[in-house]
C-alpha cells in the first residue's frame, strides 16, 4: 500500500478514497471525485498536472500519496498482433497481462497473483504454486500500464478478462475493489458487461460474488462432465464438486440479459468423449449461459493433447443443436507463450515438467 512513507492511491475505490481524504485532510467528497477522474481516466501521476487542484492541496496530496505504475520488463509482441507484458512488482516477483488482438477488438487479460494455489493440471501457472495476492494497485496498475503503451500505438481496448495469472476470487476483495476501479464512471468506465471474471469453482467465493453485485461478468472453468474426471483436472473440484458448483450458478442473482460464461478446455481423450457430450447439456440445463470451448494449448508442455479441429467443430454444432450458445476461442499469440493456459514467468518455465496425463487416465 506504501511508496516509502507515502501510501498507494491506487488501492482506494472512490467510497474508500472519499473516507481517507475526509478523515486525513477533512475535504468534501468531491476531491474524490477529483482525484480519480485525474490517475484512472487520464493517468496522470505527478500531482502538479492536476490544475482544478490548488497548489498547496497538491503539494499536500503529493507528500502523502503516490501514483503506481509496474515496473515493463519485457514486452514482446507475436505475428497475430498480440502484445505479452513482463510486469516487475516492487518485490521483484513478475506478473504478466496479455493484450489480446482479436478481429474486432483487442481485450486485456490481467493477472490477480503471483503464482496460483489451485494446481490445475492443465495450467502452467500452477506450476507456480501460490506466492503472494496482488494488491489492488498492482492490478489496476496493469491496465494502465498497457493503457499507456497502447495509447502510444492509437490503440484502446475495451474489453478485460481476469484469465491471466491467479484465481481472481481467492483473491477477493483486492479484485473486487479492482472491479469497482474499473466500473466507476469516472475513471475506467467499463460495463459489467466489458469485464469478465474466470474462476475455476470457487463456491464460497462465488456466492459472494453474487451477494455483493460485483460490476463483473462471471466466466466458469468447467472442463470435464464427471467429477472424477474434474477433480482430477481442477483439485477443487474434490470439496465443491459439478452438482454443488452447478446449484450456486443457478442460484446467482443476474438480469435477465446476463450468461454465465462456461468454459470448456478440451483435452483429448480426456474430457471430450462422446459420453462428455452427451452429458454436457443434462449439467448446464436450465442455465444462463454461453459456452466457450477452448482447444488445448499444446505449447503449454504439459503432456495433454489438443483434440482435432473436426471433432471441436462436432462439439460445437452439437451444441448449438442443442440450444446453447457455443463459440470456440482459439488461443492467440501461441508463439511468445502467451496463449491460455502459458502464463508463467520465466523462472517458473526453467521447471522440468512432467507428462501429467497418465494421472488423469
Ligand atoms: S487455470 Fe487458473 S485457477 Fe487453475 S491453476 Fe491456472 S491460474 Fe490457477
């Protein structure tokens, strides 16, 4: 939270911020205002290019607070357009966010740990393991890190999934916060609907999302249709399995034009049999929900195997025969490891990694 004595502006939301601003300098709730219109919308961080600010209140903010930015330690960008960022923290460990070019869009992934303690067999964060939660500055210090990259370039993004290093609902309140940074209209001012929170069935967590109208969609990784099988994939899966993680979705309060995202990593001969078809819908029946098939990423070293793109697209029209809304995300940027299911940093990489699948058969 601190920059030597100064403390961190950017793990404030506005309610947060409006509190620290009355209870250390007694000012009216509109400096708030003020202050966050100035480091989110425009990112600016030296206090005396804030000019609706007076100059002795400047002074003052600029003794107290600091404006954080992580450290770019490498960028690389791959043949499809996508950009890999190398985030050094003031501890040293390193994050990475990936600006994902698609046809019509470009969206930012960010990660919410360094590391991940949920050991998914098919992730190579997980080789990680957990190290530390981000705090809420190092996240939304990494959309605007690449806000101040991609502006160099005449690029926006408008769309930021939390699918990059972590499970962002174990670190929870920290991300919430975040959430609210990027929905307040004075400073991100991106939709509920432009921000997507991918957890691997943290129920707990879940609930409390819901509970709390977090200003994010949900997206889900399902990724296996038995629980033996999940719980081989996804350990969690062991304490809060499909029928429970299925019950809380159901019971999340959303509007009537809100889906939850479910996200399908097919592993071949491992998730994607006939059987996992035919079961698929029973699960996800009655549902708001799309379904997001994602082909295994090879690259990742991790032993499975991407399933042939005849058999994905037999999922996906199956599917859609069957009323659900399927979209199949190929991974993007395979080439500089930024793809799903790639993010670790380099340390992490040099690990030798075994063939994980005969735990799985
Ligand atoms: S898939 Fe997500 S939740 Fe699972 S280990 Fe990787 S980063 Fe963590």
């Amino acid at each position: 939270m601190a920059s030597g004595s100064r403390v961190e502006l950017l793990d404030f939301d506005r309610a947060e911020l409006a509190a620290e601003l009355e209870e250390r300098f007694n000012l009216p709730a509109f400096r708030a205002r003020q202050l966050i219109r100035w480091v989110h919308k425009r990112r600016v961080r030296d206090f005396s290019e804030m000019t609706d600010i007076a100059k002795p209140l400047r002074e003052a903010f600029g003794d107290a607070y600091s404006v954080y930015r992580p450290e770019l330690a490498e960028r690389q960008i791959s043949r499809d357009g996508t950009r890999k960022y190398l985030f050094r923290l003031e501890d040293g460990s390193e994050i990475e966010s990936v600006l994902i070019k698609q046809p019509d869009r470009l969206t930012l992934c960010v990660s919410s740990q360094v590391g991940c303690a949920m050991g998914c067999k098919f992730c190579r964060t997980a080789l990680m393991k957990l190290k530390r939660n981000l705090a809420t500055h190092e996240i939304i210090g990494q959309v605007l890190a690449v806000q101040d990259d991609a502006a160099e370039l005449g690029l926006d993004f408008h769309n930021i999934v939390f699918m990059g290093m972590g499970e962002p609902l174990h670190n929870f309140d920290n991300v919430l916060r975040a959430l609210r940074l990027l929905n307040d209209e004075l400073g991100h001012d991106f939709s509920y609907r432009k921000v997507t929170v991918s957890t691997s069935g943290l129920v707990p967590a879940i609930e409390r999302f819901g509970q709390v109208g977090a200003p994010a969609s949900l997206a889900v990784s399902l990724n296996a249709t038995s629980d033996d099988v999940r719980t081989a994939l996804i350990p969690i899966n062991k304490k809060w399995p499909i029928e429970t993680l299925m019950r809380t979705l159901h019971e999340l309060p959303l509007s009537s034009t809100q889906r939850i995202t479910i996200e399908y990593v097919m592993l071949a001969g491992v998730n994607d049999t006939d059987a996992d078809l035919q079961r698929l819908p029973g699960i996800l029946h009655g549902l708001p929900c799309k379904i997001n098939l994602i082909p295994y990423n090879e690259n990742a070293g991790l032993g499975f195997k991407r399933p042939s793109t005849q058999h994905i697209a037999r999922w996906q029209d199956r599917l859609l025969s069957r009323g659900f809304n399927t979209t199949v995300r190929w991974s993007k940027g395979e080439d500089i490891d930024a793809a799903c299911g790639q993010l670790a940093t380099q340390s992490s990489r040099q690990k030798r990694v075994g063939d994980r699948s005969a735990a799985l058969s």
